[in-house]
C-alpha cells in the first residue's frame, strides 16, 4: 500500500462517505489508481464537498491544490455546449438554425441541409477528416475549419449518429466565433467562467501554466478492433490524426483553443458553473441561463445507436442526457465525460452538481472505475 494520502478540503456534515469512496482511489493497485485529482460537489446550492489529494506529477514534487487544473478532454464539450446555449438563450441564434446561416462556406456537397443541432448531437455526418492530418494540425483553427467545410460528409446530416470526438469543437466552436464575434475560448472567460469565477479554460493562459498538472497516459490501451472490419469514418476517427494522450502537457496544446479536446479546468471550475444549472439557471446573484434554456439545451435529439460508442446514447444539444447511468439514479441529469476519467454534470431534480478531474488516466471511452463509486455515495445522501 502507499504511503497515506492527505485528502484536504472540506466536507459537510453527512457526505463523509464520500470520501471514504474518493479518498479509496488512491489505494486501488490497477490501472485506475489514482495520482492526484480534485472532487467539488454542490447540493441545493451549497458546497458541501470540495476535496483534492495527491500529486500533479509523478515524480511527487508538487502537491495538487484546490486551484490545479488538468485537461479534461471531451468535458471540454460541455463546457462549449454552454457557450451555445448562451448563445440561444440571448436569441442570436436557435439549435434549429442552419449552418450556413452563420458559415456559408460549410453548405457544400450534401451538407447543406446541416442545422446546429446536429453539430451538438454528433449527426453532421462529419465526425472525421477525411485529408490527411497530422495531430499538430489542430492547433491551426481556419485550416481544420476548412476541411471539414469543404469536405463530403460520411453520411447525409439527421440520417446517422456518431461521435465526433475531435471534429465537435471546431464545428461547434465556428459558430460560436461567427455569431459571438469572438473565439470561443474568449467567450467562454468573459460571458461564464470570468463572471462565475471559474477555473475552467478552453485555452490556457500561460500564467495559468504552473497551476496545470501533468497528464499521464493509460496504464492500459485497448485492443485495436480489425480496421477491415469498420466504416470508412471510423478508420478516419481513430487514426486520422493518432492522438498522443499526453500531447496536452505541451505549452502548444495548453493554449491552443480546442473546444472538444483540451479544455483545463479545476474540480471546483467545472461544478461552480454547473450549480447554476442544478439549480434552474442562477446561482450566487449569476443569471447564468433561463429554465427555458436548460430545457432546450438537454432535450434529447438523438437517441439511436451511436456508431462510434457502439450504444445507444441520449444526445441532447451537446451534453449526454443520462441513459447511461454514468451521472447517477436520476435519468434526466445530464453531462459530458472526458478520456481519461474526468465529468461534470448536473441534476435539476435532486439539486446535484458534480465536477471531477485527475490526471492518472484511464483508458475508457465511456464511464470510469473511479466516479461511479464516488457518485453512488454522493446520492446515497440525497435520494
């Protein structure tokens, strides 16, 4: 066993069981175990777990704090949907609005019939690049941008869902730099994270950089599924670029604006801002959202089989609607994932908002070892 980990932070009273369960990743001894991580939870309102523990390297020189950022991966799309939502919200643009309204260059070869909706629900039929690309290319936005503009999709928009797990942020976050007037990362500081004092960054500013923790690859990498065996966009998916898992810890990657790969963000960022959306769209004096906006931005608009997770999977506008089971008993909380085990969700019914980052990854596109026990004694105190 290793040496006793110190959990620091607060807890109220009641919710101590909580972290038992986090406090349990630490001793693991798989490929889950924890390095270092961060845990914030909000319960009508009121912060009544916000924990970290552990180190932001291996080496075991510098201590995690509350304040340590990690890359979170595909949690980066929640944090981008909100940006849209926002957008709908102020009525400068609607889910149901074509692409080409805002981006007149995407309506080419079969893809003119493209609404939003479909970028934030995965059914562009555009979730790969179909030229060759290089990993590094994505931190050139308006050459990303226009391949996937230019580009014959892999299927006709609406008529199949798969995960766009790279391509979602440059889609998605087009339109938000087209109607906003500003990137998306910009838009993410000034209209949410900067108002909400959020520690939650689609790009990093470098004096932000000594606060981030390192990342640390999988233990364990799947087996590769036999390429002769899948579509054409899947081989694209997994293999065009390759994506090396660490590729964030680089000063280039930390501060390009990737909206479904690389945004960084603290335990505490994540669920400070989803509070306000537990509890219907205000928190702290904060008009974040109106009701009405929550609930167009967590209808479901797709929940057939996903062709890249291989399950069926309630896609609203640009968060996962729980059927999944991934966020909880309640099925109508909603959230995002990363690679890696990090989350965030919210949870109108019960008043429960969740953010959770480490930086030991694991290797499971859906769901990880490690939250599902924390969630389970999370609720075991609130239903």
């Amino acid at each position: 066993m290793n040496d006793k980990v110190k959990i620091s932070g607060e807890v109220a009273p009641g919710f101590e069981n909580v972290i038992k369960a986090y406090e349990a990743n630490f001793y693991r001894g798989d490929i889950y175990e924890e390095l270092g991580s961060s845990l914030c939870v909000y319960h009508k309102g009121q912060r009544v777990v916000d924990v970290w523990a552990g180190y932001q390297d291996q080496e075991k020189t510098k201590l995690w704090e509350p304040d340590t950022t990690i890359c979170v991966y595909s949690t980066t799309k929640a944090l981008s949907a909100l940006c849209v939502a926002l957008l709908v919200d102020r009525g400068m643009l609607k889910y149901s609005d074509l692409v080409t309204k805002y981006w007149p260059e995407y309506g080419v070869h079969g893809k003119e019939s493209t609404t939003i909706a479909h970028f934030l629900s995965h059914q562009s039929g555009n979730p790969a690049l179909r030229e060759p690309t290089e990993a590094d290319d994505f931190m050139n936005w308006d050459l990303i941008c226009g391949r996937l503009a230019a580009q014959e999709p892999y299927w006709v928009p609406g008529e199949n869902t798969a995960y766009h797990g790279s391509t979602y942020g440059f889609l998605v976050g087009e339109i938000v730099k087209r109607v906003a007037g500003k990137t998306i990362g910009q838009f993410l500081q000034d209209e949410i994270a900067g108002p909400m004092q959020a520690e939650a960054y689609i790009g990093l500013p470098e004096d932000k950089d000594s606060a981030a923790a390192t990342l640390y690859k999988p233990k364990l990498v799947h087996e590769a599924p036999d390429m002769a065996e899948l579509p054409q966009f899947l081989i694209d998916a997994m293999t065009n670029p390759m994506l090396d898992p660490e590729s964030p810890n680089r000063r280039e990657w930390r501060a390009s604006e990737l909206p479904a790969l690389c945004g960084y963000a603290s335990a505490q960022g994540l669920a400070s801002i989803f509070v306000a959306l537990a509890e219907g769209g205000s928190h702290n004096g904060i008009d974040l959202l109106s009701s009405d906006s929550i609930d167009k931005m967590t209808e479901i608009v797709s929940d057939r089989v996903d062709g890249l997770l291989g399950q069926p999977v309630n896609w609203a506008h640009g968060v996962v609607v729980n059927n999944l089971a991934l966020y909880g008993p309640n099925t109508k909380a909603f959230g995002h994932s990363g690679w890696g085990g990090s989350f965030v969700c919210a949870d109108r019914e019960n008043h429960v908002a969740i953010g959770f980052v480490c930086n030991q990854m694991g290797p499971d596109p859906i769901g990880d070892a490690r939250t599902l026990p924390i969630i389970d004694a999370i609720y075991e105190n609130i239903v």
